[in-house]
C-alpha cells in the first residue's frame, strides 16, 4: 500500500511518502531463498506467506501550543477531516486538540510515522495552528476492541466530526 499526503511534502524528504509492502515468498526463511536458487526453482506465493501485509491501527494524536481563536481551529481540524477522509473525530479547545483515525498500516512503526507526519504535513493546506504534537498513542484492531469491551480506555469516536472538548 502506498501511503501520500495532499500537498507539499515535508522539508527533507524530496517527495518520499511511506510504503507498507508485504513480505515476499521467502520473507524470513533464507533456507527457502538457498533452494530456490540451486534447483533453479522459486516456490509460488501462498496467501500464509504474504502475512499480514497490512492491519488496521487506531491512532489517537494529540497537539498543543498558543491559543488560537476557536473558529480557526475548527475550521482548520474541518478542511483536514476534509484533506484526509478517514479522520474518525476530533475534539479541540484554544490551546489543543485530539485526533482519532483509523489508519491502516504493516506495522506498529510503519503506522506510528504516518501519524506524527500527519500534523506537519497538513499543517499549511488545512491552516492548521503552529502547535506541536505532545502526544501519541498506537493500538491495534484487536486490542482497541479488546479496552471497549472491557470499558477501558476512550469509548468509541461517536459521534464522528469536529467537536470541541
């Protein structure tokens, strides 16, 4: 799956946007590679060797900085629901605001720097605030489903939109 942002990309990344690629047919088995390439031989892809080429993470951001008025950054946390579709909710006050999404990733690591790339990223095509990200949370599927049945952690983001805190 390839992963971009609508507008400029970054400072330093000379337009790199992140890839979740799944592993090939010998990911992580060498003596399959070995054999393969003295019999002359590759062995076909089967569904168990793709693995898990990419999961579903529920991502919780959090960013603060100097107070802006209430109206722009509702305005601004809209144009980014808008810039960025699968944006669940996001609660926001003057001086902070908390954006729960879905994303979909291979992994923790893969899942967890499209996140803290999202702010920045946005930062100017959306007119959000100069605030930092001072938070960030990565779970999988499983164990959000797992925290709400337990009624543990945030219930879940409904109702969907822009809502101040």
């Amino acid at each position: 799956m390839r992963r971009g942002r609508p507008g400029a990309p970054p400072r330093g990344t000379a337009e790199r946007t992140l890839t979740s690629v799944g592993p090939g047919p010998a990911a992580g088995r060498p003596e399959d590679e070995d054999l393969g390439e003295r019999s002359g031989t590759t062995r076909p892809t089967t569904e168990s060797d793709r693995g898990e080429a990419s999961r579903l993470w529920h991502i919780t951001l959090s960013v603060s900085g100097a107070e802006a008025p209430l109206r722009e950054v509702r305005r601004a946390l809209e144009q980014l629901a808008h810039d960025h579709p699968f944006l669940l909710t996001s609660r926001y006050a003057n001086d902070h605001a908390e954006i729960r999404y879905w994303e979909e990733a291979r992994d923790l690591h893969d899942a967890a720097a499209v996140a803290l790339r999202l702010w920045g990223e946005h930062r100017s095509t959306a007119k959000l605030p100069p605030w930092e990200i001072v938070g960030l949370e990565v779970i999988d599927r499983e164990t959000y489903h797992q925290r709400i049945a337990e009624g543990y952690g945030p219930p879940p983001a409904a109702p969907v939109g822009v809502h101040p805190f």
